[in-house]
C-alpha cells in the first residue's frame, strides 16, 4: 500500500507528537471528528511556534468559515485560535466564487514550498480529503486546487488534489473507528480507493487496532 502503517492506541495523540517531531514551516488541515480530536490534542501542547506556520486547509466546503461544517472554522476554534496561529491562509476566503477559489488557491500552493506536514482522513467510502470515488478531481494531472462537487456529500466543495499532495514532504492519514475497518482493508489491499492514490515524500498511515484488524 502507499506508506507506512503504525497502528496506534490513539490516533489523535500520535499525530500530535508527529506533529511536534516534525515542527512544520506549513501545514494542510483536515475536517471531520478525527481531524476535530487530533486538533484538539495538539492545543495542548506550546512545543510549536504557530505564530511562524503558513496554515493551509486542504479541503473546505464552500459555506461561510462560521458554519458548523466549515473545516477551517472547526480548526480555529479548536486549534488555530488557541495557539496564536496568524498566518491562516483560508481556502473559503481565497475569493468571491467558488471557481475563483479555486484559481487563488492553487496559485498560492503553487508558490509555496512544498507542505511540510499535510494531514488526511479517511471516508467510508474510501475518499480521502474532498477526492471521490469516481468524481472529475481524480483524473486532475496539473492544478493543485480545483472546486469539486459529489451527489452523496453536501455542499460545493474545494480540495488539494494529488499533484499538490504529492509535494507534500509528509503525509499522515489517521483512521479510526469501526466504520473504517472495511476501506483501510480495500486500500491496504492495493484497491483502486481514492485515498490509495496518494503519494507523497513520506506517507504515514496512523490507524487503531480495530481498524487494523489487530
């Protein structure tokens, strides 16, 4: 499979002492309740110097940074806000439209150095950040950032796509839940899942025993 898997009593307090390990310049940022503990774990923690990390959101609904499901807005008020973090680069900010967005975005990725630390879920389904099975943005082979859209998940939404993970310096997946035994089996076993595509200079997989299958 793409990377290395660690399997790990709590994945929420494994990617935070990566985190502090690597001490990023940058960092992409996830949502979903995951993301939320991880987030809320690395608060804990004053070993990071935020007030110097270009913060990136790797994939983000096209709703107001208020809304509940904005993934930039949970970050903020479980991590971002806490620490002092003030070089937040919002991907819902990036421009009026969604389209726009997307161009922005993409250009300031593309001007940055590669991202030292960009952090994935992983779907039921087998999606990674806002990469579906099935959708336009997996065949996407130049822009970074594009606006994409999906039957089965609400809002329009902007994501990284695997050009821009794959200039990732690393990349750290965590798993967790019984829900997602099923999709990290599909990709440990080499199938053509969304997030069994991604590549990058070092991919890590952060999964729980129950996910394993341990």
């Amino acid at each position: 499979m793409n990377g290395e898997v660690q399997v790990v009593g709590d994945v929420a307090a494994a990617f935070a002492g990566l985190a502090r390990e690597t001490q990023p310049a940058s960092v992409a940022l996830s949502g979903g309740a995951t993301a939320r503990r991880c987030y809320e774990h690395l608060a804990g923690f004053a070993d990071i110097d935020w007030a110097s990390v270009d913060v990136l959101i790797g994939d983000e609904r096209w709703v107001p940074v208020g809304d509940p499901d904005s993934n930039e807005g949970m970050a903020r008020a479980v991590l971002l806000d806490r620490v002092g973090a003030n070089r937040v680069h919002s991907a819902r900010g990036a421009a009026p439209t969604l389209d726009e967005a997307a161009v922005a975005y993409h250009e300031l990725v593309n001007g940055m150095a590669p991202v030292d630390l960009v952090h994935l879920g992983l779907g039921e389904d087998g999606h990674t950040a806002s990469l579906f099975p099935g959708a336009p943005a997996l065949a996407e082979t130049e822009r970074l950032v594009v606006a994409t859209t999906d039957a089965l998940h609400p809002h329009p939404r902007l994501t990284f796509t695997y050009p821009a993970l794959e200039r990732a310096r690393l990349v750290v997946f965590t798993v967790e839940g019984e829900g997602k035994r099923e999709a990290f089996a599909k990709v440990r076993d080499g199938e053509d899942l969304p997030a069994a595509r991604v590549r990058a200079e070092r991919v890590i997989w952060l999964v729980t025993p129950e996910v394993a299958g341990a």
